[in-house]
C-alpha cells in the first residue's frame, strides 16, 4: 500500500473522530438530556419538602446512615426503598412538551400558581445546593398529560400523566410500614398466649428452643423460626393516634393474640391483637409493645401467630442431618428389614442382608436418609403411654423398628412404627423408642419408613448363557 496514502486515510480517521468527540458528541448529548424535567444525581439528595394545597407539608430527611426518616407532619421513619422510588420517579421523567412563557395563558389556567393544584416539591442536595422549586398542576384537558412548571426556568412543561399521580403522596405512603425491627438471630426468649391455648413461654437454647410452660420439652425450632421471620416482616396497612389507642373499641383489653419477645439483652418486641377496626374490615387492631403503636394489621397475622402447643412442640425422631448419618437400621415385623452402613459421608452404602451380590441405588438410599432425618409426626394423640397402652396404636409390637446413628457411634434416635384399623380406616402412629409420646401421621409420612431391601437393591443381573458350538460337518 502506498505510504502517503496510507497517512491520509489516517488523518482523515483522526480528524473525524475529533469531529465527532467536539461537535456531535455534545449535540447527541443534549438532545439525549434536552427532554428531561431536571437532572441531577439521585444519591446526593438529603431534604424534601412536599407541599400540598390542602396545606400539608411533608418533610423527609435522609441522615448520614442513608436512612430516611419524616420529620413533619410527624416524627417516624420513612419506608427508603418508596422515597428513593420518588426521587428517581422525579429525575427520570421526559418532558413531552414546552409552551414559552410568552405563549402561556395566566398560571392559574394550567393550575401552577402558588404551590400548584397538585404539589410543590423542593429538594436539596447533600452539598447544600438548593434545586429549583417543581410545581405541579392540573392535568392537561385532552391526553394522558399534566402541567408542570420548574420555579424561574421561564417556560411551562407537559408531563406524562404518571408522574402527577405519582408525586401524590400521603404521610402514610411514605413511612415505613413494617412494625418491628430485630434479628430473629437475636432473639432468647418468647412468650406466646392465645385464647385457645393459654399461655406458653420458649427460651432458646443454642441453636434449639425449649418450651418452658406449660410443659417441658424440645420446641420444633422451624415453626419458631418460621414465627420470628413472620414477625420481622409484619407490616401496617394503618396508623392511629394515641387517642384512638385508648378507645374500648380496638378490643385490646382482652386480645386474642399477644406475643413478647426478648431480643439481646434489654430489648424488647411483640404486640397485642384486637378487633377489627371499622375502617379496616379486613384487619385487626395491633398494639406494639414498648411505645404502644396503634395499627392496624392483615387479618391473616391471627391465624399466623395464634399456634396451638401441638404445633409448637418438637414433634422430629431424629437428632441427625443428613450428612452426618451413616448407619440406617430398618426391623420389620414381616422379616423383611435391613441394614445399611457406611464409614463416612463420602463413602458409598454397603447393606448386609443376604441377597447377595447386588448393586445398591445409592441416590435412592440418600433420598431416603434424607426423608427419615426430617421425619416428624403431625399431632400428639398421647403423652404418657406406657407400654400397656403401645398396643392400641400398633406400637406392641411395632411393625417397623428404624434406628440412625453417626460415624463415631452416637445414636441419632430410634423410632417405632405401626398402624391400626383396615383399609379406608387405616390409621398410622410413630413414636420414639423409650419415649411415652405417640403421634398421628398421615399414610404418606408413614411410607418413609416403610422400607424393604428391595427398595435399594437393582434387579439382579442375569448371565447370558455362552453360545453353543456346532459341530463341523464333515465335507
């Protein structure tokens, strides 16, 4: 290729790039911007002032932490995620139209005089800058359009219709709804009373619950964990003022729900049900301890904190994870029971029955471990059995004998299975070896433990018989 060619095409290449970087670079740019209401950064703003005909006057503050927070009408903490939603909602909306102040009827007309038909918004930023006041104001006649106008830019805009509705904003659609802030994993104790069932405290006990009252026994530390998360997340669909607290109506002096829970040390969470208020049908009445928050709540929340001590209780067999078990032991009453063991998790299954030289199906052997290790009954139909009583729930003799233990020994618990009645009527318990608990499960909880070898062993191989040779024929 020819050298000085080469060189001007060269040239020519820079000289339309800088053509582009210093000319239509900034074009681009400001027709890309030229549309937007404001611009400014997000993340840098820390004061709002809303500003509404009816003269409420709306006042967020965002602190150091980032956190927002009301500080008029009323003093409470702001729901972030709907402020920063807000802000964006303000930064990102298009301008559709510009009518010149010199073409504009009187403001009055677009409803922009004063603070607007629709709102004032001021905004400041973290440095201290002030933003131009925006003013919303009637929605256009014809179109899905408002009036908006930015204080001294000289002009009236048209905006899309959502963001006038969308900058319509209450006391209540801006503070934070959800009632409680704790870590479940902080929590050491909790006391539940119902209506129905009374009273019952739980204390935490390492990574386990223990209920104290009104009896003694390991708690099922899912459904308590389950309660702490629901509790975390519970969220007001209304605020009332003291004077409403104390009304006789709300049905907190009797509620149907209460629940305390000491969090750390010195901290303190739960709440008090009551009726359904009159403007929240669908709801209930909930007082917050420690500062008495009147709310109103989802009538869902009774049915998700009103537990009986049934479902409370630690109802599992086992005291293993899976991964941990390496010996399963199944007795059968028909003689068709197994054992299966392994040295370690990484081990494979070994069985000893005397079937012979079969292979196992190690992932249906894990699956079953698995289900057994989680295995729990439903409800407790009987607390001190003895073993006089066992028979009556199929219990003497068992029909199944099942029995886990850990690598170095350590028993993860034995349980006993067995079953009444015929048929359609058909009932199944379980119940843990030495134990005088006996619980109902449904048939498909049974069947986890109801286990033959065959279950874990492939078909047996069948050797093909050699191919026979024929004898030569003589020529």
């Amino acid at each position: 290729m020819n050298p000085r060619r080469t060189l001007l095409l060269a040239l020519i290449a820079i000289a339309a790039a800088a053509w582009l970087y210093s000319v239509e670079r900034p074009r681009m740019e400001a027709e890309l911007y030229a549309d937007e209401l404001m611009s400014f950064d997000v993340e840098a703003v820390a004061h709002i002032s809303m500003d509404y005909p009816d003269g409420t006057t709306i006042v967020l503050e965002r602190d150091e932490a980032a956190d927002w927070s009301i500080s008029a009408p009323l003093t409470v903490d702001a729901d972030r995620i709907t402020v920063e939603r807000l802000i964006k909602a303000i930064r990102d909306t298009r301008v559709e139209r510009r009518i010149a102040v010199s073409e504009a009827e009187d403001l009055s007309v677009y409803g922009l005089e004063d603070n607007g038909s629709q709102v004032r918004i001021k905004m400041r930023l973290d440095d201290g800058e002030q933003l131009d006041d925006i003013v919303v104001g009637d929605t256009t006649p014809v179109g899905y359009q408002a009036f908006v106008r930015i204080e001294d830019a000289g002009e009236i805009v048209v905006t899309p219709l959502i963001f006038h509705t969308g900058v319509k904003k209450s006391v209540f659609d801006l503070r934070e709804k959800r009632l409680f802030d704790f870590k479940p994993a902080d929590v050491i104790a909790m006391t539940l009373e119902t209506a129905e069932a009374g009273k019952m405290e739980l204390q935490r006990a390492g990574d386990q619950w223990q209920l104290l009252e009104p009896v003694e026994g390991r708690a099922d530390a899912r459904v308590v964990s389950n309660l702490l998360e629901a509790l975390s997340t519970t969220r007001a669909t209304a605020f009332y003022d003291q004077d409403h607290a104390d009304s006789a109506t709300t049905g907190l002096a009797e509620p149907s729900v209460s629940l305390s829970l000491r969090v750390g040390l010195d901290g303190l969470a739960g709440f008090k049900l009551g009726s359904a208020p009159a403007d929240q049908p669908a709801g209930l009445y909930l007082s917050r301890l420690g500062d008495g928050q009147l709310a109103a709540v989802d009538r869902a929340t009774k049915a998700t904190f009103a537990k009986p001590l049934d479902e409370l209780r630690d109802k599992g067999l086992f005291d293993c994870l899976p991964g941990e078990i390496t010996s399963l032991s199944i007795k059968r009453d028909d003689k068709r029971g197994f054992e299966l063991t392994r040295t370690s998790a990484a081990d494979d299954w070994t069985m000893i029955t005397e079937h012979g030289q079969r292979l196992l199906k190690e992932m249906r052997i894990d699956r079953a471990v698995g289900d057994l290790a989680e295995l729990a009954g439903k409800s407790i139909v009987a607390e001190d059995s003895k073993d006089s009583t066992l028979g009556l729930y199929g219990l003497r003799p068992p029909s199944l004998r099942v029995a886990m233990a850990r690598a170095d020994g350590r028993s993860c618990g034995s349980a006993l299975a067995g079953s009444v009645g015929e048929d359609d009527d058909k009932r199944y318990y379980l119940s843990s070896e030495g134990g005088n608990m006996v619980m109902a499960v449904p048939q498909y909880l049974y069947s986890r433990a109801d286990l033959v070898a065959d279950d874990f062993l492939s078909a047996p191989q069948v050797e093909e018989a050699p191919a026979s040779k024929e004898a030569p024929t003589a020529e």
